[in-house]
C-alpha cells in the first residue's frame, strides 16, 4: 500500500505557500485508502538560531494550523520530529552513508548558509541526510513538497540506493516525490523571481496563514503586477511572473488551473481581478486561521495529540530502524 510522508519546518510564519504548495495537497492525500504521516521538523528547524519559546510556540501553531486546515489526527499521523527519536537515529546512519560533496552542492544549504560556509552549523549541513530519515523511517512511498525541495526529495532517493547498494539488499524503497497542482511555486507578492518564504524580511511579501481579513486584501491590492490585462491562456502569462502567481494563486485556492481562469478573467484588468482574488483568498483562509486561534487556546490538547500520533508513529519507526540495524550489524537486545 501506498505511504505518504511530508513535513513543515516550526519555524514560524506559515504562509500562503505552505498552504498551497504542500497542506492543502497533504489533505487532498488523506483518507482512499493511503497512509497518510505529517510531521512538524523541529529537529530540522533548529539548524538556524530558534528562539526556544518561539520554537514552542512554532510547533504548537503549526499543529493548529495542519488541524484547522483538515488534517484529521484520527485519519493521519500528526507528529512532532523530536517526539519520535527513530528519524534521528536513522540519520545518523545515513549520515555516515551520504557523501560530504552530495550535501555542498545542495542549494537550500547554500542559500541558507550564505557566503560564510564555515560558520553554518554541522546540522545545516547534514539537512537532507535527516530529511531522507524522515521519509525512509517509515518506508514512504509518496512524498508532496513544493517545487523548492525537489532537489532534496532526489537526494532522498541517491542515500536510500547508496545504502541498499552498499549492504547488498533491497530494504530502503526509492520514493517519488509529488509536486502537483497549480501552485508548487508561489512566489513573493513584491517580487516575481523570489519565492514565497517564511523568512522574507518584508510582511507584505507573504500572505501568513494568521493574517485577518484586511491584511490579506491589503497585500494582494499592493502586489506588484505589470500594467497589461490577464491573457486568455495561460501561455500568455510567460515573461509575466507576477501575473503568473497571481493567477496561480487563484486556481489553486478554486481547485482549478491557469487555463481554466483564464478562459474566464482574460481581458480583466489587474484593478479588477486583484479584488475577486482577495475575496476567494480570504473566503478560503479565514475560516482556518479562526479555527487556528481556537486550537490555540488549548496547547494542552495540541500536546496531547501529538504525544498520541508519537505513540502510532513508533509502532511503525522501531522495527524498521531494529532492522536497519541489523542490516548495518549492529548487536540488539537480546
Ligand atoms: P518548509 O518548511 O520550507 O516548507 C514546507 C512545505 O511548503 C512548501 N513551500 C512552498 N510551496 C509552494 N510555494 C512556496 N513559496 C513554498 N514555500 C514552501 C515546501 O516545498 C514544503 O513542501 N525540508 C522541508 C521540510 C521537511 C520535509 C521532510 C519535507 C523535512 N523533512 C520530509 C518532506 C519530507 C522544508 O524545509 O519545508
């Protein structure tokens, strides 16, 4: 049977990107059947500075918001990375089968770690290697990310043929990554060429999963676009990246196309469409990040849904590291 694995950093500012990129692909996943395992990587999220209240807080809202926007606790696995210490463990492993070089020239780490390479942290370094414990702890099979990891999801796929060929055997399987629907890329409201990303200094940048019903209308009639109305299809939208995004942005958030919208909004101006646009998208949002709010105000019960998806996720993660173990000749218990 198909198993599903993906993952967010707690690392504060959940946006439009991270909806529509990834959780609301992770609850279309959900339920027919498929195992479906979502995890909050604060494991990975420390790999740069985290305050540890804000840490606290980044996990616990993420939570809320993968809850509030459909995720089910009964139907999926909600877990926390360090509540389950086999992705760790796994690591290490991997770290040891995972090559140095393979690691440099990964571009996260490289925009992450900026002109000062020396001076990153050891675990920004080994990013991926965790990444791939993530998946292949739990023997995933199918892995949605936006565009921006896809680089990582191979990598993913180079340890586990490394590992299999290195110990001779057939144990790790190579997983696909599942990059769909309109919007694997949304890009930066003030910039067609950067993406959409938590750690943008400037707020109108991003559309938070938390901002109210102005805040999102503000900042997409502040977007940047061109002075063109929308094309009627979307191969007009080509050398257009703010329109692009735009539009994107509008079938993801209507389950449509570019195409689609486009037979309907070609000929609009941006004076016009910018209004219908904020509308869906608050129509859509609001309503999580209320529901949001209110998780919030009981961390209690978030923790304990976490404590609980740990226990289900342990069922599965021990034995495929005990066998990892015994592959690599590790002695076990007795
Ligand atoms: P992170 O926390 O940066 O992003 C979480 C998810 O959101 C997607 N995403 C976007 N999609 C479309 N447009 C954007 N502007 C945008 N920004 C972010 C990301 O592609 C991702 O799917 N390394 C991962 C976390 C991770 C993980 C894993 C993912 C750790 N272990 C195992 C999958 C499987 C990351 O930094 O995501």
């Amino acid at each position: 049977t198909p198993r599903v694995f993906s993952g967010i950093q707690p690392s504060g500012n959940l946006h439009l990107g991270n909806y529509l990129g990834a959780i609301k692909r992770f609850v279309d996943m959900q339920g027919q059947g498929i195992e479906t395992v979502y995890c909050m990587v604060d494991l990975h999220a420390i790999t740069v500075w985290q305050d540890p209240a804000d840490l606290t807080r980044s996990t616990r809202e993420l939570c809320a918001g993968f809850i509030a926007s459909g995720i089910d606790p009964e139907q999926s696995i909600l877990i926390n990375q360090s509540q389950v210490p086999e992705h760790a463990q796994l690591a290490w492993v991997f770290n040891c089968v995972a090559r140095m070089g393979w690691m440099q020239r990964m571009t996260q780490f490289k925009d992450k770690a900026g002109k000062n390479a020396q001076n990153a942290s050891l675990g920004l370094l080994a990013y991926p290697s965790l990444m791939a414990a993530d998946i292949l702890i739990y023997h995933a099979t199918h892995v949605p990310v936006g565009e921006d990891q896809k680089q990582h999801l191979e990598l993913t796929r180079d340890i586990a043929a490394k590992f299999n060929h290195d110990y001779g055997v057939d144990f790790f399987p190579l997983t696909e990554p599942v990059i769909e629907g309109a919007a694997t890329r949304v890009m930066s409201l003030r910039d067609g060429a950067r993406k959409m990303s938590k750690s943008d200094p400037s707020d109108m940048s991003r559309i938070n999963m938390t901002d109210d019903a102005d805040t999102i209308a503000k900042k997409i009639r502040k977007a940047k676009t061109d002075p063109e109305p929308l094309p009627s299809e979307a191969a007009g939208l080509e050398d257009r990246p703010e329109a692009r995004n735009l539009v994107s942005i509008y079938a993801a958030l209507t389950d449509s196309d570019a195409d689609t919208v486009l037979a309907e909004m070609g000929g609009r101006q941006f004076s016009e469409f910018k209004p219908m646009l904020a509308e869906i998208a608050v129509e859509k949002l609001a309503p999580i990040s209320a529901e949001m709010a209110r998780l919030m105000a009981d961390p209690a019960e978030i923790d304990r849904i976490l404590t609980r998806g740990a226990q289900r996720a342990r069922e599965i993660t021990a034995p495929i590291l005990r066998r990892t173990y015994d592959i690599v000749g590790m002695v076990g218990p007795a």
